[in-house]
C-alpha cells in the first residue's frame, strides 16, 4: 500500500491510497494527516495498513491533477516541523568494483594508515556493516540535514542558499518513523528520497561535510507501507529546458548496500535523545547515485527527476536560488 499526502482544491489537507493504476487516489474518510492515521493505529493496536483500508471511502482525486497542480505535500510530517528530525548515514552503498579495487591495492601496499577517513569508514561498513546472527555492526557515517522545515514538498524547488557553492541531487532510500508514547521508535514506512547536498563545500574539507548538508530535501510523493524491497532500481535524471542533460541508472535496498537497515537504525535511535515520544524521523539511507561525480554542475531551473517503480510515481524537483538572509547578530 502506498499513500499519498495532498492539498485538495479546496485548500484542505487530505490523505489518499493510490490506486492499482496510479491513476486516481482513493480518499481515507476523517484523515488529513498520516501522522495522526499512525497516533490512532498505536492507539487501537492495528497496523498502519490496517488502520487505512478501514477509512477507505467513495471519494476520489485524479493523480495526476494533484501533481500537475503541484498540491503533493511529504508523505509524512509532524504537525509542529520543530518535532521532525531530518538525518543521514553515509558510506553505505557498495560502490564500484573500481574502487574496492583501488582501496584494497592501496591497503595491501601501505597498510589502512594510508586511507582517507571516508575510505576506512568504507571499508568498515564493508567488513562490518552486516554482521551474521543479527549482531550489530559497525557504525556508519551520521549527519544531520535540520528539522522538518527544510523538506519540500515534491514539485516544489528547491531553495539554493545563494552562498552555496553546488547544489547537486542524491538518490536515497528514505526510513520514515514515528516515536511512541514509551518512546519506541516505529518505522512508518519508506518513500524515495532526493537528500541534495553542496558538494563543491564538502570536497573542499571533509570537515565541511556539517556545513554541505544543511541544505533542503525532498522525499516521496508516496509512502510505501511495510517492508522495504532488498533490490531497489530505477534511473535519476536532470533536465534543463525540457532536455535530459544527464540520466543514470541507481540501485539501493540492503542487496546493494554494505550495511543492514537493522544496523542503520540501531546507529540512529541508540541515542535517548532520538527517542522522545511523538517525534518523527526521516532518514536517509545513503546515496546511491549522483551527477556530481560525473562532472554535472546543476543550474537554476534545471529539474531532478527519481523515478523507481516500487515508489509509483517519480519524485521531482526544480531548482533556484535564493538569498540566504541576515545572518547577522544583534545584542539584546
């Protein structure tokens, strides 16, 4: 099951299921927030998806107006945005044969001494990222993007800070979750995420990766409900003036990947502070593919498209540039 969080035209929130054809979106009676779907299936002991057949109604919207219309909202989101977490984990994809090739000639040569820290890390994840017997692993790379402020809806540009030296496009999975009142977290689901970073800042100095990602994000438009697939495949493209400037074939899922998703989550929630009752998490898993190793440089206006089948329909994004603000500090 796949849901969708909309605007109707009328300028109220609503919540729909798509339907077999992605075609129209089938209304839940009474729900305008997924959040508050989750609160009630907590609540009454049901699953999520349960909870949703239940309020399926006769309403329907044409999919394909809402996006058109650019009414998408996130699949899920907290009633105050204060209480969304926006994180990630990095150095989790397996990456090319070449460069497991490159590091493991470099080790046997001079030793892991002679690795950057991101390729030790890389290395770790991949010795230790999915240990057998369900024991933890090694811990990966974490950081964090800002609270639900910074996501954008699907359709919506995104913001580039005018002091940003890159905006480029990241293609991840995304683990959305939702903390109980005995502050256990619950995974709501997974969606298709674009988690868009500055690389230029961070190759610049790794210790500039804090800075890189505070920037927007985006996930969805559809929240898929239950497990996440092992193989997850689809194509990333940016288009400029309506033409493909660049198009790449991604792959994620825990087949692709040098960590378990068990793994990854024990690394985030392990920290009390990440278990406070009636917060929402939205994390991303690691990029898969990116058009900045590929020398892409995107400009204003220019579109990222992710499209993946298991995710419905594509997740897009343009892109423009705005003023920063007054970062300026005045005594009180």
């Amino acid at each position: 099951m796949r849901l969708v969080q909309f605007f109707s035209r009328q300028g109220t929130r609503a919540v729909g299921v798509t339907d077999d054809a992605g075609a129209q979106l089938m209304l839940l009676d009474g729900v305008e927030r997924v959040y508050d779907l989750a609160q009630s299936a907590l609540e009454s002991g049901r699953s999520l998806v349960l909870a949703a057949e239940e309020r399926v109604g006769s309403a329907r919207e044409d999919y394909g107006a809402v996006v058109a219309e650019r009414r998408l909202l996130p699949p899920f989101d907290h009633p105050d945005p204060a209480h969304c977490l926006v994180t990630g984990t990095g150095l989790t994809h397996l990456g090319s044969a070449d460069a497991r090739d490159s590091m493991h000639k470099k080790v046997a040569a001079e030793g892991e001494a002679a690795l950057s820290d991101s390729m030790k890390m890389f290395k770790w994840g991949l010795e230790g990222g999915k240990p057998a017997g369900g024991t933890l692993g090694v811990a990966p790379e974490w950081f964090y993007k800002g609270d639900g402020a910074i996501v954008t809806p699907p359709e919506q540009a995104f913001e580039m800070v005018d002091f940003a030296e890159d905006g480029g496009d990241e293609v991840e999975l995304v683990g959305l979750y939702l903390i109980d009142a005995r502050g256990t977290p619950r995974r709501i689901g997974f969606a298709l995420g674009n988690e868009f970073s500055d690389h230029v800042l961070e190759k610049r100095n790794y210790l500039y990766l804090a800075h890189s990602k505070l920037r927007p994000c985006s996930f969805g438009p559809e929240l898929l409900l239950g497990a996440a697939p092992d193989d997850i495949r689809g194509k990333a493209c940016i288009r400029r003036g309506g033409q493909v400037i660049w198009e790449k074939p991604f792959a994620t899922g825990e087949a692709n990947m040098s960590h378990t998703l068990d793994n990854l989550e024990h690394h985030h929630f392990k920290y009390p502070q990440h278990r406070r009752p009636g917060d929402v998490h939205v994390h991303y898993f690691g990029a898969a593919t990116l058009s900045f190793t590929d020398g892409v440089t995107a400009q204003e206006n220019d579109v990222f498209e992710i499209d993946c089948e298991v995710f419905g329909r594509p997740l897009r994004n343009p892109l423009v540039i705005r003023s920063g603000g007054c970062a300026k500090v005045v005594e009180l």
